[in-house]
C-alpha cells in the first residue's frame, strides 16, 4: 500500500511538472507578444508599413531566421515587432517591402488576395489578384478577418539582394500594398503560411511558430 501510494504522488508530481513546463512554453515561446507598432495615421488614412526579410538582424538572439518587421518610411527605422495596434472599423493600407527570395506555396490557393478591397493588391504598382504560386515568398494572412495576402519574391537572378535586417530600399525587393477593414475591438491572430523555417521539418518550426518571427497579432482597440 505504502509504495502505490508513493507510485501515485511520484505520478501527480510528474504531470504538475508537464503542465507547468507546458504553460511556460506556450507563455514564453508562442504567445509571447515582445512589443507592438500602431498603424501611422496619415492625411489618407491609416497605414502599417511592414518588411520581410531573409534573415533577421545580426545582433538578434535568431540571426538566420527569416523574419517580418515593422518599418518607418520616414526615417527608415526598422523595429522587430509583429503585433500591430489598429482602430476598429476603420480602412487600413498596409503596404509590405518584400526583401526574401521565392520559396513557393504547397497551396495553390493562398496565390490569391481574398479579405482585401476589390480582392486585389498592388504588386509594385500594378493591381494584381493573384501570383504565380511557386514564386511567392510569403503570406500575410489574418485567418478571423479573412485577409490573405501572397507576397512576390525576388528572383534568383537578383544582383542586390539583402542578407540581413535592416534592409535599405537600395537592396532588391518587391512592394506589395493593399487595403482591408478591420473588424471590432479584439485580439486576432495573424501567420505566414509559407513553409520558409530552413532547417526545420517541413519548414514550418521555428520562426514560423514563434511570435516575433513569422507570425503575430493584429490588436484592434
């Protein structure tokens, strides 16, 4: 009797360890929420200007993982931040500078704009629907709101390309803009559903699962 009870409570004491590691985990590595950038509120309305990148500044605790971040086109001021504050109810452009090489989508589907006004985006300036599915980089995509954005990446014949964050506009890229309404006031989760984690199974482990990478939230307050 006395060594099932001890069987039992070494059992308790196992599963509290897994749950506390388990809430650590989710606290620490895949909701963490490390700073936020609001949209810049401009004669035209409110606009979020972001950049993707093949690999994330050299001082950053990841250097070799592909990365989104925000941007300041005033300045040039790069911050790495994926958690955007926007109003609600409220027409916002959102315009992306794409700096990554073509990784190509494993869905067809997400080669096209769905959620955005007119179901179109700007590709350097041209409105576009949809793009060849093999030459996306990335995607921008907010599930809940039903915005999916594919973004066109540079060739590999590019003669300038950037190989780590901050990238000047000097540097090969491709800007992708587009407009979308947000909904009420709440907390929404957004992704890239590109495969783009080299390394990692699937490409879809490291910075594809953490916060601060290759996925965020749109706060909309």
């Amino acid at each position: 009797m006395f060594s099932l009870t001890k069987r039992l409570i070494g059992v308790v004491a196992g599963v509290a360890v897994v749950g506390v590691l388990i809430g650590l985990y989710v606290a620490l590595y895949l909701a963490n929420q490390p700073g936020a950038a609001s949209a810049q509120t401009t004669a035209s309305g409110d606009h979020l200007y972001l950049a993707t990148v093949a690999a994330a500044a050299t001082d950053d605790p990841h250097p070799t993982w592909v990365s989104y971040y925000t941007v300041d086109p005033n300045d040039g001021h790069w911050r790495h931040d994926t958690t955007y504050v926007l109003p609600a109810n409220t027409l916002v452009t959102v315009t992306i500078y794409q700096f990554d090489s073509q990784t190509g989508l494993r869905n067809p589907f997400l080669g096209q704009a769905t959620g955005t006004v007119g179901g179109t985006f700007q590709l350097n300036g041209k409105t576009t629907k949809a793009i060849d599915p093999s030459a996306a980089s990335h995607v921008f995509a907010i599930p809940e709101m039903g915005v999916s954005v594919p973004l066109y990446g540079i060739p590999d014949s590019a003669k300038n390309p950037c190989a780590n964050a901050p990238c000047p506009l000097s540097t090969d890229h491709e800007t992708i803009t587009f407009q979308f309404r947000t909904p009420g006031k709440g907390l929404y989760r957004w992704q890239c559903f590109v495969p783009c984690a080299a390394g990692y199974i699937s490409g879809f482990g490291g910075p594809m699962q953490t916060v601060g990478y290759m996925d965020g939230f749109i706060k909309v307050v």
